[in-house]
C-alpha cells in the first residue's frame, strides 16, 4: 500500500494489477478511508494518464453487475451544477416520444444536488431490482434508479467518500465515476451535460474538453456512441434549489410551461438526445420536443413515472423567510457556488456522507439575471433552518445597465 502511494507521490504511473489492488482492496475492507483519501487527494493533485483512466474505469465496471448492451437505450447525465433538475425534465419528455430511456443517477455530491434525493423527497422509490428496472422502462418507456448494490459498487463507494474529502473536482475521477456506471447499466448512446463554472465540479473550458474527449473516448473503447453538451454554470439552473423545491420547478415546466434557462436547456438536450435516436434534423427534433411539452404528454410520462415507483405530487405550503435587497440596479450575475453553499447550509445537502438531508430545505430566486430590482424588493426566498445571509447577498451582482442575455450553451462534443 505504502508502495504505490508513493508512486503516486513520485507521478509514476500505476499498472492495471495495482489500481486493482488499491481500488477494490477499498471495497473489500482492506484499505481504509484514511488511506483513499490520501489516494484520491494525490489523483486530484497529480491527476491520471489516460491509461490509468481506461484501466481504473474497467476495475469499476468489473466490481459488480453489467447490464446487457442495449442500443434501444439511451441515456444523459449530468456533471452536477446548482439547480440542475434536467433530467427530471429531459427523461419524460423523451419517453412520451416513445424513446425508451434508463438513467441510475447519484445523491448529492458537495454543493450540487442528486436526482435520487430529489426523487426521494416526494417518495419514489429508487432502489430498484434489475427485475423492476426493466419493468419499469417496459411500463412507461423511462426509468430512473441509484445504483444497485451490485453495479459498480466501487463508485458507490468511492463516490462517498470524495463527497465529504474535497475531492469531487478531478477529471479522471469524474470520467471514471460517470462512464463505468454507463457502461455497466447498458445503455448504447449517452448524452453527457459537463457543467462549467463557479458552480459547477469544473470550472473551466479546458478542463470540460478535457473532459469530454476523455469521455468519448472511453465511450469508444466499449462500443458506445457518446457526445458531450458544455453549458455554464456561472449562475444556477432555473429558480428553485433544494430537493422537494426544485421538483416543483419541474412540474411548473412540464405542467405550466414555465420559460427559463432551465427550460431552454432542457428542450435543447431532449432535442439532441431523440436526433440520436432517430437520425433526423435537430429542427424536426426540437418541433417534436415543444409538442409534447405543449400538449402535456411530457407531464402525463412524469406523473406516471412518479406513481409507478410508489411517489406523489401534492400542492404544500413551505415555510420561508424573505431576502430583500439592500440595494436597486439590474442583476448582471448571480453566484451559483455562493447559492449553492447557501441552500446546503440551509440543510438541503451534505457535509458528512452520512448526514440526512432536510428535503424541504432550500432557495427559491425570486428575481433572475437581467431582472431590475430596487431596494427592498424580495430577492429570494430561504427554506430551512437560519444561516448566516451574507452569502446570500454576496452572490448577487448588480449593474446599472441591462446585462446581455446568457448563451448557456457553450459547444457540442461529438467525438
């Protein structure tokens, strides 16, 4: 063990036999937390060469179950950003389009939320069997779980652990964490959203490319048509942030048709998502996407979704306290990293990895980028137990002149 974390020390590189030794030695109980952590900590300080990244991702796939290659299938994930919620709004859209879709998705990881907590704030289950997996997809054309305890129950573990280490921003672990669960729950194209900004697990274009060839490559290697979305995450994804909050922003979409940068991004992604599937225009795809979205097929697919795996939506009342502003002037920024900090704080994620979330706990932006706020308006609203609001207002900028609308899509990586 010494051995080969001073070859990561020294920047030697680490063969197949040892990343299995070190990687599944964690698993079995044979390494300890302090001894990976101080493995994780030198990958993210002195990262891993791209074999290191081929090899670490198969270790993963191998520790448990692989799921039968399915071409019918596609999937999407998310590097994680403040607000994010697509895939609650990209999944049922597809699926009312008949495009059968899987997704296992993660719990929080730092500041930025998980879809299994969101989901299992309003009840669904989504500690499926592979059974109920496949039943559940064959019912309603989408299914979303978390990780079974036999797929890539190393990235489970891992993933825990580089939640509560500082540990959550390296690229060869976010490329092995991400793929070697794609690869395992058989999916055979997969859309990848990489977030980029302060509030995101990558904050720059270099390191998303980075990144995204990393993906696809590894995509390659495993006989999978993988294409990377770069969008920011300077300022968060829509308005509601926090677990049960941000479900209702879902419905207010789906249902409402509420308009947003959430709401663009996610027609955008669905739209990309069915041109793979179905090989036509991305204009068809995207008049397609609106129709459902329009006549509410899209919510019809989530609604029925939600009740399949034992959930419920119901209208409730939260209790808030008001943000006002201490000054007037348009909003030229809103800082997602600040926002996001603030809604954990609030209690809507973890410090520890086993903490408990507070599912009501959160931040609704009652004022957006662009908007013109005075002096006293309210803008936001906080759900949970008091913090400290200087992070509130920190994160907001304000200008005197207009600011120029937000292009959330950076670029599209198709190989």
């Amino acid at each position: 063990m010494k051995d080969i974390i001073n070859k990561l020390e020294k920047k030697e590189i680490l063969t197949y036999e040892e990343l299995d030794k070190l990687f599944t030695g964690y698993l079995k109980g044979k390494v300890n937390d302090k001894d990976m952590t101080s493995v994780l900590k030198l990958i993210c300080k002195n990262s891993l060469t791209r074999e290191e990244v081929f090899n670490l991702t198969d270790i993963f796939i191998k520790s448990g179950d692989v799921f039968l290659k399915n071409l019918s299938f596609i999937d999407k994930h998310s590097t994680g950003g403040v607000g994010d919620k697509t895939t609650l709004i990209v999944l049922p859209i597809l699926a009312s389009l008949g495009i059968k879709i899987s997704k296992m998705s993660g719990k929080a990881l730092g500041y930025t939320g998980g879809t299994i907590d969101k989901l299992n704030s309003i009840g669904v289950k989504t500690d499926l069997t592979k059974k109920e997996f496949y039943d559940t997809i064959g019912k309603v054309n989408m299914v979303i779980s978390s990780q079974t305890d036999n797929l890539c129950p190393l990235d489970k573990k891992v993933y825990a652990l580089r939640d509560v280490t500082g540990t959550t921003n390296s690229v060869p672990l976010i490329a092995v964490s991400i793929m070697s669960k794609k690869i395992a729950s058989g999916a055979g194209k997969i859309l990848i959203d990489i977030k980029v900004g302060r509030g995101a697990l990558v904050e720059n274009k270099k390191d998303a490319l980075e990144l995204a060839h990393l993906m696809i490559d590894i995509g390659k290697k495993y006989g999978r048509e993988v294409k990377c979305l770069l969008t920011k995450m300077d300022n968060p994804l829509g308005s509601n942030i926090g677990n049960k909050l941000e479900v209702m922003e879902v419905v207010d979409i789906l249902k409402n048709g509420k308009e947003n940068n959430l709401s663009f991004l996610c027609t955008e992604m669905a739209s990309i998502m069915y041109k793979m599937m179905k090989k036509v225009s991305l204009d068809v795809a995207r008049e397609k996407v609106k129709d459902v979205l329009k006549n509410g097929k899209a919510y019809e697919t989530f609604i029925k979704f939600v009740n399949l795996q034992g959930g419920f939506i119901k209208d409730e009342e939260l209790k808030y306290k008001e943000i006002k502003s201490v000054k007037s002037g348009f909003i030229k920024s809103i800082d997602s990293r600040l926002i996001g900090k603030s809604s954990m704080a609030l209690g809507a994620g973890r410090v520890k990895k086993n903490d408990k979330i507070n599912y009501d706990a959160g931040i609704i932006l009652q004022k957006r980028v662009g908007d013109y706020v005075r002096k006293g308006e309210v803008l936001c609203y906080l759900y949970g137990k008091d913090i400290n609001h200087n992070d509130i207002y920190d994160a907001y900028k304000f200008s005197f002149f207009k600011p120029l609308k937000e292009k959330i899509i950076i670029d599209l990586i198709e190989e």
